[in-house]
C-alpha cells in the first residue's frame, strides 16, 4: 500500500497542477511559447528529474503520450523515465505529461461511474 501512495500520488499532484496552469489554453502543445509546455517544464522541475535541457524534456513528455496511446500502462511509462531517480519521479513525469500533452490519458484510466460500486443505504430509527 505504502508504494502504490508512493507512486501515484506525485502522479496525481502533477496532473492537478499541470491542469490547473494550462486552463483552456487552445495553442499547439508543441510550440516553443505554449502555456502546456511551460506548465509541463514548470511541473518536472518541481519532481527533481534532470534533463539534459527543455527540448529532452518535451521529448519525453510526448513520448510518454504516444506509449499511453499505444497501450503502455501508467506505471510502465513511469518506469521508462530513464532520467528519474525512483518511481516516484518516475509517476510525476508522467502526471505532467499526461496533464499537458494527453489530458485524455487521464480520463482513459478513470472508471466509468457505472462500475463504481454503490453505498448501500441504510434507514435510521428516527
């Protein structure tokens, strides 16, 4: 239990942060000036991973997008971030990635309400 918090946790903060910063920004992604590619820098600087520079971290970032894209599970891609020290950094990158360069990654992993399960109800004397 205390991995997975370990883990999804920084994922989780990064996206909300990621999001949060981008608003509804309409702008290419992959321009140099896009508010997603600054939130996205801005994000992974914050996790403590070393890229060579901005443009190896974009890289990444959209690399990760593509692997989702094509099947690769969450915790896969985290582990594919050579450049993070640990799992964790690992998460937050992919939290930032998903946050700024595939926001439908993140709805893609939630589940539909209709398989969540119910309380069931109770009635209080009264």
């Amino acid at each position: 239990m205390r991995l997975r918090t370990a883990f999804v946790a920084p994922m989780i903060v990064a996206v909300a942060l990621v999001s949060g910063a981008c608003g509804s920004d309409d702008s290419n992604s992959d321009s140099p000036d896009s508010s997603h590619r600054q939130a996205y820098l801005s994000a992974v600087k914050v996790t403590g991973v070393k890229f060579a520079d901005d443009d190896e971290a974009v890289s990444v970032g959209q690399k990760i997008c593509k692997d989702l894209e094509n099947g690769t599970s969450v915790s896969d891609a985290a582990k594919g971030v050579s450049q993070a020290a640990n799992s964790g950094q690992g998460a937050a990158v992919v939290g930032a990635a998903m946050g700024s360069f595939c926001p439908g990654a993140a709805k893609d992993m939630m589940p539909d309400k209709s398989d969540l399960p119910t309380m069931p109800s109770v009635d209080l004397p009264g």
